[in-house]
C-alpha cells in the first residue's frame, strides 16, 4: 500500500473553519486528519500542498518514519503552520492504519487503559444550566474581567466571576478558568491567591506563552490551584522545559498543532515522569475530537478532555455513520476500525470556508493587546 495523495478540505465549522487532511493510497483506504488553525486556515492547506511530496508513494504505516520525514526533511522546522500540517497527516496516517489493520487505533497504542474519556464544556454563568443538562461536569471560563485594567479591579471581578459561576454550578461541579494568556506573572499571581481556597480544578494560561520561565514566580508561591498550560507549544522540545522545571502541575498540548497523535503520545510520557496530567487542548472538529479521545483512551496520565458542545448541527452532521458525540458528559470509545470517523465530502463542498473577523484589541491609548 502506497500514499497517492493528501488533499486538504475545509469547510465552515459552527464557532471556527475546519480543516480537514485526507490521506489517499492506492489499494483504496483513506485515512483523514485534522489541522484546523483559525484565521490561518489557508497558509496550513498551502503548506499540506508543499509537504506532501515528501509522503507521495510512501507506505502509509510507516508512521513514525513519515512523521520523522515530514518534521525533518526540507531544513525549515517549527512553527504552528508547519507542525499543523504534521499534526493533521500525522492523526490521518494513524487512521488509516488502523483501518489496515482492522482495529481502533487505542488498540494500537497498546489498549485502552479507561473505559470512556471524561469531558468539559465552555461557558458563562448563563450558560451553565444547559451544559449541566447535557451531562456535563466540567465547565471552563475565561478570566470575567480585561486584565488590561488596574490590578485591584482585575482580581475584584475576577472573584466576582468565579464565585458568580460556582454559585450556577452548584459545589459539585469543576470549574477551570483560562486567562488566555493576557497577564503579567504578577497580576496573574494576584488573581489566583484571590481564589486559591475557592476550588478551581485548574487555572489556565495565567501569562503569555513567549517565555514559559515566566510561569515560575507563581510556582514558587506553592498555590494549591492546579496550574496548565501549553495550547500554543509545539512538540516534545516545546514542553521540555515546562516539564522538567515542573511549573505546571496540567498540561494541554493540541493535536492539531503540537505534532499529532504521534508527538503528543511522547509529550505525555514525558509529563508522567513528573506526575503531571495531560488535558489536551481541542476547540476544533470532529477529527480532532477522535483523535483526543483515542489519545487519551490509552495513557494513563489524562485528566479531562476539551469539547465544544456548541458545534452542533455540522460536527454530526459531518460525520458517516454513527458519530463520536457526547454521551451525558463522557466519549464512549469506538470500535470501528480506525479513528472510528469518516467525513461526508459532499457536505464539506456545500460550507465553504468562512472569513473570519481578525482579532483586534487595543489599550485605551491605542496600543496593541494580545488577542
């Protein structure tokens, strides 16, 4: 069995354009993937087209020896368009293996080691009544306030927001708030020893992922909050030093960008020297989402996994047969051979990638703020 071709598809996603990678051999099994980027969905499908010659009449279930050419091969290296095209042929090769050799491809990560995948959903105050409904009992927020503001109003609506949210939650449910990165270590150490007694299951990307050593002046604060990080470091060699240095206790890598299953799998066997969790990072489609779950079905250190249950009608919709989807706040894992997903094409063809508003903010002086 040989590669015969890899075909970007992208389509409009409900909160986000999805793109999708197709694998394509010639004995007739196709394997898909998923690299969506947002905003940045064109340069990735661009990319796909670059890249593929390094895979064309390759065997497809050489996974890693494809996964070493495409990160190796062609001298430049890095960056999250390049890693997402890796991610995304990387998940379909995985796929398509596991069709080869007709077995869930948690079987080929050597079995599943849990017997369904937890999940948690975003979503405000208002929002929480409908994410309990669905079974969910995990809800992530962001900060509830602009940390460009003076600190003391910062960390006053930051605990006004929390306690807002556990008071519609309920005492039961976990709560994690992603701050997105927008604070400096110190605003972030304020806002955080302002909840530190409230229970928060983590509190993410407390300050800008440039420099990850920024994360360790609230490590030595030795709060009791569980901090994570990692939605925008790519690879093994992206996380090496947030592991070993131990400054956060959660790490998120992303399938789709961090180097794909092959990659994150490594990532998250490093992370388990450490004790460290893994709750991978997945505001995407339904590929990704299968792709997680078959990741986190097989190692040991997961914690909970990202689902935007706003995706509906398309991330059914899309999917043939019988669709991965939430089951009462759980995946169940899938038996078919695989990923367990295949993608209507057609469908596809019908919602054409919508362009999307740039992310733009600004201080009240005109400067530039992170997005």
């Amino acid at each position: 069995m040989k590669i015969t071709d890899i075909v970007p598809r992208c389509m409009a996603g409900v909160e986000r354009n999805w793109l999708f990678v197709k694998v394509e051999t010639d004995s007739g099994l196709h394997g898909w993937g998923e690299a969506s980027l947002e905003l940045k969905e064109g340069a990735v499908a661009a990319a796909v087209e670059e890249m593929k010659p390094h895979l064309i009449g390759q065997d497809p279930t050489r996974i890693e020896h494809c996964w070493q050419a495409l990160f190796r091969h062609g001298f430049w290296r890095g960056g999250v368009v390049l890693n997402s095209v890796v991610s995304g042929i990387d998940q379909a090769l995985w796929d398509l293996t596991g069709k080869a050799y007709g077995v869930p491809v948690y079987q080929l990560l050597g079995g599943a080691v849990r017997d369904r995948v937890r999940l948690y959903a975003h979503g405000g105050p208002e929002q929480v009544p409908a994410i309990l409904a669905a079974g969910f009992t995990g809800v992530k927020s962001g900060p509830g306030t602009d940390t460009s503001g003076p600190d003391n109003a910062v960390v006053e609506q930051f605990v006004t927001h929390v306690d807002t949210l556990r008071a519609a939650a309920g005492p039961e449910v976990d709560l994690m708030i992603d701050n997105h990165g927008t604070s400096r270590p110190q605003q972030a150490i304020k806002m955080l020893a302002a909840v530190d007694e409230r229970g928060l299951f983590f509190f993410e990307e407390p300050t800008r992922p440039d420099n990850v050593a920024a994360l360790a002046p609230l490590t030595r604060r030795g709060f009791q909050t569980d901090i994570a990080t990692g939605e925008r470091l790519f690879t093994r060699w992206g996380f090496r030093e947030v592991i070993e240095q131990q400054w956060v206790s959660v790490i998120q890598p992303d399938l789709c960008h961090a180097g794909g299953l092959s990659e994150v799998r490594r990532i998250a066997a490093a992370a388990e020297t450490y004790y460290i969790t893994v709750a991978p990072h997945n505001p995407y489609g339904p590929v990704a989402t299968a792709a997680c779950l078959h990741l986190c079905a097989a190692i040991p250190n997961f914690l909970i996994l990202e689902y935007v249950w706003t995706n509906e009608p398309w991330r059914t919709q899309v999917q043939l047969g019988d669709p991965i989807r939430n089951e009462n706040g759980y995946l169940p894992l899938p038996t078919t051979p695989g990923l367990g997903v295949d993608l209507d094409e057609d469908l596809i063809a019908s919602r054409p990638p919508v362009p999307r508003s740039v992310y733009s903010r600004f201080d009240a002086d005109g400067a530039v703020r992170d997005a």
